[in-house]
C-alpha cells in the first residue's frame, strides 16, 4: 500500500490499482505503463512538479502524450514563469521518488493542476506512489482527491 493508494481508500472513492512489471531501461514511465497495461496512452497521465517563480510548487498532471506546458501550468497557479522543480525536493516535498509521483498522498499537499483532456474520460490512470504501480480512478475523483482544478495546461 502506498500513500496515493491509502488516500483513495480513506476517501471511499471507486479505484482499480494495475500493477505492471517495470523496466529499469525504459525511458518514458507513462508510455511503458500504456504499453504493458494495454491502454489508450492518452489515458494515462504523468506527474510532473513544477516550481512557479521560484517561490512555490505546484503538480501538473498532463497525458504521456503530450508536454506540459510551463507558460500555461504557471498561468493556472497564478505565476508568471515555471521550470521544473528540483529533483531532490520534489522527493522530499512529495514524499516519492521520481517516475513514482503520485499527485495523491503527497507529504505536503501542493496546488494540483489536471490538464482538462482528462474530463473526456471516465477513468484514467496516474502513479499509484512508485514505479510499475498505477490507479485508475475518474477525473472528478482525482480533481477532489487533490483539491485541484482542471486546466488547459499540455502543448500538443
């Protein structure tokens, strides 16, 4: 049990954990997960931690399939300028390690953006807390679980 996977217990909310055998060689976590899982990769999304003018974090959950887009992640958190956050504190501000961040059951509960593909879908997948471990679980579900909010935010 992860943290990611405690929290959407304690919630009550409808979920399925999909657990998959992780290459330690593969270079895109979301696409091998899309692959190994036999899912739409649109379906599946990344977590990636942002820092907004240097002065705080914030989660940008977009799908594999497309880029997070640093002008329009730090629009949505009310910034100006986003990069990406340091490795280091991400770990230890999150609590998972890297190609394991969950945006559910952070240690610190960072503003959380969903990019809004992710309302043209009933259920779709994020990191269950580490490597090879995701949940699947509904847009809406996911935006309450995180006290997030959906936002354009991904390049094409």
């Amino acid at each position: 049990m992860t943290p990611g996977i405690d929290a959407a217990c304690k919630a009550g909310i409808f979920h399925n954990i999909h657990e998959y055998e992780h290459d330690a060689a593969s270079a895109g976590y979301g696409n091998e997960a899309a692959e190994k899982l036999g899912v739409d990769p649109a379906r599946i999304f990344k977590t990636l931690v942002v820092s907004v003018d240097g002065k705080t974090l914030a989660v940008g959950v977009v799908p594999v399939t497309g880029m997070l887009s640093m002008k329009l992640v730090a629009k949505a958190a009310g910034g100006k300028k986003a990069v990406m956050a340091d490795p280091q504190e991400v770990q230890r501000r999150t609590g998972y390690v890297l190609g394991g961040v969950s945006p559910l059951g952070q240690k610190n509960c960072l503003k959380t953006f969903i990019d809004a593909s992710a309302e043209g879908f009933d259920t779709i997948y994020v990191s269950a807390g580490r490597r090879g471990l995701e949940i699947e679980l509904s847009p809406d579900d996911l935006v309450r679980l995180t006290e997030g909010q959906f936002a354009p935010i991904r390049n094409e």
